[in-house]
C-alpha cells in the first residue's frame, strides 16, 4: 500500500526481559530500526498505533526520531501466541525509488464450479516492488474453475510495477472435488435402491 503511516519512537535505553514488560505495561513496543548499512536503532513504538498500523500488509510506515523522520517497513512481528499481542517488531529502513522483496498474501476471489473445492498450496507470493508502493495483496480469481484446474504463481496478475520473485511454477491454488463425495453419494443412492427393490417384490 502506498499511503504512510506514522508512529512517534522513542529510543529505548532499557534492555532484557524485565524492560520489555515495562514497555508493554505502558502499551508500548520494543523494536529494532536496521538497513541501509547502518548501525541497529533500538526504539519503542506506541503500542495501539502500531498495532493498527500493522493489521496491513506490507504497511509503509514514518517512523518519528529525536525530530527525524524514516521510511520503513515490518520486516519480522513477533506475536505473543496465548494474548495475541505484539512483543517485537524488526523495521527495516527503506528509500523512495528503492525496489524490495517482500510476501504479499493470496487473496482468492469468485466460486469454482458446482460441486467443487479450492485448496491455497501458497497463502503469500514473494514479489520485487518499489518500497513505497508495495502491493497488500494479490488476487485470484477461481471463477468457474472446474476440478484439476491448477493455478501457478506465473499465472497470477501482478500489481504494476511488481515482479515475481517467487519460482513461476510454484502451484498457487488447486481445484478439486471433497474427498469422500462420492462415497456420500452412493450412501444417499443406496436406500432408494433398496427401497425400488422392496417395492418391485
């Protein structure tokens, strides 16, 4: 996505286990500020904003320090499994112009044929963008798919100005029947069959 978000840091003075729960008691974020050669930044973030920030993919964001300001992107969000709350946030810096890699999710659209299923084999493509206009997803479209139908990540339309990264004839999204749908039917057959057999005797 292209529109910036920006988030006020503030350096991080404090380290270890003990000092992350104070940051998140005071609903802020531990993070680390790399890329472009330089050396770590080790900031906090506050912690609803961020929060929100991040609920898009590949988000652009402005990160506010000490009265400047950087371009950057999550790289890696670490996620407390139990609360769901974010423990960390690895920001990678980047600059207008500057192409990058980074996973974009699959969004499938539209309804495969009567009858069948689609499986996603690949939930994200990994696609080359310029970093301030970088894709929130991709779609693809099942619609009318019938069953064997096979999407490959080269067959998926890719937002203008991206690449694929990801090997082309990687398998995106399948199409087939429910296991066990035709056992189904032949159970649903039988008692009818049995029925017509009673009735003829």
């Amino acid at each position: 996505m292209s529109d910036q978000l920006t988030l006020a840091a503030t350096t991080r003075t404090e380290f270890g286990k003990g000092a992350a729960r104070r940051a998140r008691a005071a609903h802020q974020i531990p993070a680390v500020l790399y890329g472009h050669g330089t050396d770590p930044v080790h900031v906090l973030l506050p912690g609803h904003e961020t929060m929100m920030a991040l609920k898009h993919s590949n988000a652009l964001l402005t990160i506010e320090l000490d009265g400047s300001s950087e371009l950057a992107i999550a790289k890696d969000v670490q996620i407390e499994p139990v609360r769901r709350i974010i423990e960390h946030v690895d920001l990678l810096l980047v600059k207008k112009g500057e192409k990058i890699t980074v996973d974009v999710p699959v969004h499938v659209t539209g309804e495969s044929f009567a009858g069948t299923i689609h499986v996603v084999e690949h939930a994200t493509l990994q696609l080359e963008a310029e970093a301030t206009h970088l894709p929130e997803s991709v779609e693809v479209s099942i619609e009318g798919l019938e069953e064997g139908a096979v999407i490959h990540a080269k067959d998926v339309e890719l937002p203008k100005g991206a690449s694929l990264v990801t090997d082309g004839d990687i398998t995106v999204v399948t199409i087939s029947v429910p296991r066990g749908a035709g056992a189904e039917e032949e159970a649903e057959e039988a008692p009818a069959a049995e029925a017509a057999e009673t009735a003829a005797e």
